[in-house]
C-alpha cells in the first residue's frame, strides 16, 4: 500500500489517504514514530502495528480529555474507555500509563473525594465511604477522619424548622431517618436528639379538636375520652400531656 496524500484536521490529528481509497487517522506521534511522512509504502503487517499503537494513543487522549474535567477514579476509567469500545489491554495498557505519569493515584482521589463532600454536600462518612467503594476503592484504602459535630447540628436545626407542625417524638424519628440516610451513625447523633424537648400541648388541642368533632357523635363520652387518648398516643404524644389536656375539656 502506499501512501499518496496526507493533511492535519485537527490538533494533533491526520488523515492519510492510500492508493487503495482508504483513509487513515492517525496522530502525529504515531506518524513521527513510524516515519509516515517519509515512508511512502506500508505493508499489512505494518499497518496493523500502526494502528494498534494509534489505537492507544487514542484511548490514551480520551482519557486524559476526561480527567481534565475533574478527578477520575481507575474504575471510571476503566468504564469509560470500555464504553468508547477499547479493548481490555488497550484499557490496562493506559490505565498503567496514567499511574505512572501520575494522573491516577488513589490516596490523592480519596482525600480530594473526602474534602468536596465534606465542602459541598450534607454527606455523612457512611455514605461517603459507600461512594468511594462504589468507585472502586476498598475499604482498607478508606479512612475518613473528620468532625462532622457542626454539620450534624446545622441538619438538625433546620428540619426542626421545617418540622414545626409535628409533635418531638415524630420530629425526632423524622430527623433520625434523615440522617441515617445521609450516611450517619445513631452514635453520631442521638444524643442531640435527647436535647430536643419540644413544647406539644398546642398541637395536641389542635389534634384533640378534630377528633372530637370526628368522633363526638360515634362515642358517649366516657367512651370518646379513652378513644382519643388511644388515638394520641399512637401519634406519638406524651401521656401526661395528653391527659392534662383531655382533663382539661372535659
């Protein structure tokens, strides 16, 4: 085969026309590197070896231009080539060059990881540990050694404010779920939550007053007094408030 005309089409690309009418793409160290610009004629067996080391230059460049975005762990690398259809020693082969030219390096990864979802996330160290792992780090690797005091107190302040109109016990099981799925430990948190004693007595009238005007017609009194006690204290209410309130109307 030979080689009758070649030109740059973008950066460091070229095309490369054979008098056979394929046209080639290659980058300008594959062509430096096997002296195309020289050498007029290529045989098969040459051109399969041009093209493989083409092949990973190529994989190469797509994984630096997607580590120029933000941080990549090894196995979002690995998808993401696996996904362009590179094959897996094309994949380990840059894989490898990236460690060696130290874009890829697990520790400075977690630590930066650890540091934006500490900056810019609610994150608890459970679910920021699940993510790495998730990334393809072990557990071993992950070590996550941080206060997170002030941001469990800043979460707890603001659902108390989103949550006025539930009485201390539901408030308390609502923020408790909330930062369990965050990724926090009850350690971490329920003595916070004992902190938390709530004012009901106005919210277990407002409760009492609809089940009186519900209930009143189905039940005599006796009957009606034991029935919305039950029905309070399945809500989450305190017995002796209840009890001072219902003492209270009848």
């Amino acid at each position: 085969m030979e080689i009758i005309k070649y030109r740059k089409i973008k950066d460091n690309l070229y095309e490369l026309d054979l008098d056979n009418g394929t046209i080639l793409k290659f980058y300008d160290d594959t062509i430096i590197k096997y002296s195309l610009l020289l050498k007029k004629n290529i045989t098969n067996n040459e051109l399969e070896q041009i093209t493989k080391y083409n092949d990973q230059l190529a994989a190469y460049y797509l994984a630096l231009r997607y580590l120029n975005r933000k941080m990549r762990s090894r196995l979002e690398i690995e998808k993401y080539l696996d996904k362009a259809e590179y094959n897996q020693k094309i994949i380990n082969e840059t894989i490898k060059k990236l460690e060696k030219e130290g874009y890829l390096n697990n520790q400075k990864f977690i630590t930066s990881y650890i540091n934006d979802q500490l900056n810019l996330t609610y994150h608890g160290p459970e679910k920021i540990k699940h993510n790495l792992i998730k990334l393809g780090f072990s557990e071993n690797e992950i070590s996550i050694e941080k206060d997170f005091n002030d941001k469990i107190k800043l979460l707890i302040e603001k659902k108390l404010k989103l949550n006025r109109k539930y009485n201390t016990v539901t408030i308390k099981m609502n923020i408790k779920n909330y930062l369990i799925n965050l990724g926090y430990s009850k350690e971490m948190f329920m003595h916070y939550l004992e902190d938390i004693k709530l004012n009901d007595q106005n919210l277990i009238k407002k409760d009492y007053e609809i089940l009186l005007k519900k209930y009143q017609k189905k039940y005599d009194n006796k009957k009606l007094k034991l029935f919305i006690r039950d029905k309070l204290y399945k809500k989450g209410y305190n017995i002796d408030e209840i009890s001072v309130v219902i003492n209270d109307e009848y």
